[in-house]
C-alpha cells in the first residue's frame, strides 16, 4: 500500500512554549500571527535555554496568511526571535496537521545532517482570516457580480466533495452512529479535563504571559504587541469554562437535525506554539533533560467526504513504522475537530477515553490550525514526564482528507 511515514534516531524536542488560546474576536484579535509567532519562539527558545544564535534553521507554519506581510512571516518570525541574518526560514502548511508538518521537517533537518538546532513556530490568527477577492485586480465590469468572500467560511468547506468540514464530521456521526448525546458527553469531558488542567496549573506550565512588547531588531523597524487596552496581560486559555452536557445539549446544531454545535465542535481561537527541536549532540551537551524523543512521523490519505477518521490511518501506520501496537502507547493527544470526529477515531482504534487528551482538547482549549499540532505535541511529551509514560501519540485529522500523526518518547521512563 502507499504511504508516508519515518522513523528517527536521535532527534530531540528540548522543550517549547505557548501564547494562550483566545477567542475568535478577543483580545488577540488585532495580532498579526508573526507577531504572535515571534513572541511564542522567544519563549521557547528561553524555556529551552537555547540562545538564539545557535539556531541553523528556522521553519513556521501559518494557514490563514493573514496580514499584508504574511510572505515574511518566517523570515521575520526568525529574524525577531533573534536567530542570526544568515540562517534560512521556510512556512510549510498541511492544514491542521502543519504543526506535526513542523516537527517532522525539524527531525528530517537534523537526521540528514542539514541542521542541528531547529526553532519550529506554528503560529494562527483565525479572527484575521481576510475577506477576499481573487478576481478584481483588472478592475469591476458594470453588471458583474462583484465578490468579496469571508475567507475562513471558505477554508472551512472543501469544494471537491462538497462539504464543510462540520458535514465531514456529521458524515462519520452517520457512520458510526454516534448520537448528539454522545457528542455532548464528549465535549463535557473535554471541558472538565482542561478545566482541571487549568486549576491545577498544568497548562499554565506551557503557557507564556502576553501583554504589550516591541520586539526590537537591530538595524530594522521594530515591531511588537498592542493589546486592546482592557485587555491587560492575557495569561490564560479562555475558551475553557465549565460546561456540564446538560447546557451543551440546549444549544442549536449548526445544521438541522445534526450532531454538531458550537459547544462540541473546535473552538475558533488564535494563538501560536513553539518549540526548539535539536540532535542528540546538542540534547547531550545542553544542561537539563529534553522534554522527548521524537521518535516517528506518518501521515496517511483519507476520502474528503470523511476527514476526520484521519487519524486512524496515520496511527496505524505509524505504529506499523516503529514496530509498536496500540498497546504500547501511553497516551494519545488527538485534535478534537469536531466532537463525533473524535468519537470515530477513539471508536475506529478502540483507544480508551482514560489515556486520550487527557488535559482536554480543542473543544475546550482551541484550535488555531498551525499551532494546534505543537500544542498537541507538546502538552502530549509534557504528561508522558508527569506520569512518567514511555511512548505517547499526538495526531490531527487534515482538511481534505488526511491524518497525521507523531510518536514520541519519554526516555526517563
Ligand atoms: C461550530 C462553529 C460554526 C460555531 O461558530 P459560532 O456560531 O461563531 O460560535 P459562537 O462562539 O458564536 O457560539 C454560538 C453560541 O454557542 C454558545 N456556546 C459556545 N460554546 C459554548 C459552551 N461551551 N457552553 C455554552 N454555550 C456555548 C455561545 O455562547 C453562543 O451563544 P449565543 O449565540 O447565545 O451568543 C465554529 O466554531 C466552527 O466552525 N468550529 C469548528 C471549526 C473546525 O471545524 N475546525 C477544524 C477544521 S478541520
């Protein structure tokens, strides 16, 4: 069968750091995701305590392009952070898999010898997601239709099978026969994890303080953060809030008669993670242990109709790469797109729900598309150290059609 998949030997996650996920129109919402992006590298690179000036490559993920200066974003995200003039940058993008996408080009860097310290930022704005237009650059003809278009309604329809990426998941509910009651009792759990994570400062750990900074650069115009001025410091996820499935249930599906609500699909929030990603060499020589090995990467093809089973594939292929089963596995982080999305691919593998996303998931938390599978990643090595777990799986389903999916160990365990 074809597939896509790799195995690595010596490649460290050392550590890494976030912004905190806020609402779709909150308090980041005027925040260019470079600025966003810089701010989440910096912090990582200081978590790590790995300077600036020792990074060989710089590579970003961004989906929404969503300022004027996109096209630089991971130039600026590098050069910002203070990596040095002549170290190259490059964005690379597979949906809400692009995190994951980050992390496995950091290892194929650093196993083929290109690098050895990676700075991999996904960074993602989903209040700044452009109205656009593709077509009127000659001009508007009298009597034309004239288009302007919101371009994350769009991003979240996939014109080749016809569906949204909610039908998607209503689509798997059919299949699987997943009911609106389940899906609520999901999204409940999602709830209550991330708020227990959040009370016991769990996330808190990942999470870096954002207020109003300049990010200067010498020789070059200084950039930065301005938060509205209510807004503060923002120092918290602020999607997660209690919510029991009784509430869950008395709010309208997005389309009548389906599963899916607001309540139970992926918050839309904005935000950025980052992480620092070395060799063995620089692991070893660096005070302090890694946060994980990262072990291997795979991602698999699914029909459009149905991208949320993604995962399901690129679990299994992954497994398959690394010679390991399902058993062996500590615990999964799976994004949670759409809560029956979820409820498929625990249902398709069979995981049990004690050892997935355990802190919540993106019902809860958020999912700014290339940030999300650095949370994942990160929170996922982060909980494998605190219950001292060997091997851990984190993975999205893709837009589209495709899964991706990381293993990665704990090597104190
Ligand atoms: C589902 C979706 C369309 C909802 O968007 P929206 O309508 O803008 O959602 P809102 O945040 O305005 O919430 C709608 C209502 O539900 C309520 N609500 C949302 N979450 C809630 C919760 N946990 N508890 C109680 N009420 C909640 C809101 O308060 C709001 O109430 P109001 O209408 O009285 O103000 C959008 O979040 C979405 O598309 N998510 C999935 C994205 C996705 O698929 N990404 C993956 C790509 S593969």
């Amino acid at each position: 069968m074809n597939g896509f998949s790799a195995l690595f030997s010596d490649v460290w996650l050392l550590d890494g750091m976030r912004t905190p996920f806020v609402d779709y129109m909150g308090a980041f919402a005027a925040l260019s995701p470079t600025d966003m992006g810089i701010k989440a590298g910096r912090e990582a690179l200081r978590r790590a305590g790995i300077e600036a000036r020792t990074i060989d490559s710089v590579i970003t993920g961004n989906m929404a392009q969503a300022s004027f200066d996109a096209y630089m974003l991971p130039r600026h995200v590098g050069l910002y952070a203070g990596v040095p003039i002549e170290v190259p940058a490059i964005n690379v993008q597979r949906i809400c898999g692009t995190g994951f996408e980050l992390l496995r080009q950091a290892g194929d860097q650093i196993e083929r010898g290109y690098a050895s310290t990676v700075l991999c930022v996904g960074s993602e704005s989903m209040s700044r997601n452009p109205i656009a237009a593709y077509t009127h650059r000659t001009g508007f003809k009298l009597g034309a239709p004239v288009e302007f278009k919101d371009f994350l309604w769009e991003a979240l329809d996939d014109p080749a099978a016809k569906v949204s990426m909610i039908q998607t998941a209503e689509n798997l509910a059919k299949r699987f026969g997943i009911t609106r009651e389940a899906v609520d009792e999901y999204a409940a759990g999602s709830f209550a994890r991330a708020v227990a994570a959040q009370q016991d400062g769990f996330l808190g750990g990942e999470i870096c303080a954002v207020t109003d900074e300049v990010f200067e650069l010498a020789g070059y115009e200084p950039r930065g953060i301005t938060l509205p001025r209510k807004a503060g410091e923002v120092t918290a996820d602020n999607h997660i809030r209690p919510s029991p499935k009784e509430a869950l249930a008395r709010l309208r599906p997005v389309y009548a008669g389906g599963v899916q609500t607001a309540g139970n699909s992926s918050a839309l929030v904005d935000g950025a993670a980052a992480a620092v990603v070395a060799s063995g060499d620089v692991a070893r020589r660096r005070e302090g242990k890694p946060l994980a090995r990262l072990a291997a990467a795979a991602a698999a093809g699914v029909p459009p109709e149905i991208m949320g089973i993604g995962p399901a594939p690129a679990i299994r292929a992954l497994l398959q790469r690394a010679g390991l089963s399902l058993a062996d596995i500590g615990l999964f982080e799976i994004n949670e797109a759409q809560g029956a999305q979820i409820i498929a691919v625990e249902r398709e593998l069979g995981l049990a729900r004690e050892r997935l996303n355990v802190n919540g998931g993106a019902i809860a938390i958020g999912h700014p598309l290339a940030a999300t599978g650095m949370r994942l990643t990160l929170t996922l090595a982060r909980e494998l150290k605190r219950r001292g777990l060997r091997y851990g799986i984190s993975s999205a389903c893709v837009g589209g059609g495709q899964g991706m999916a990381l293993l990665i160990e704990n090597t104190e365990a």
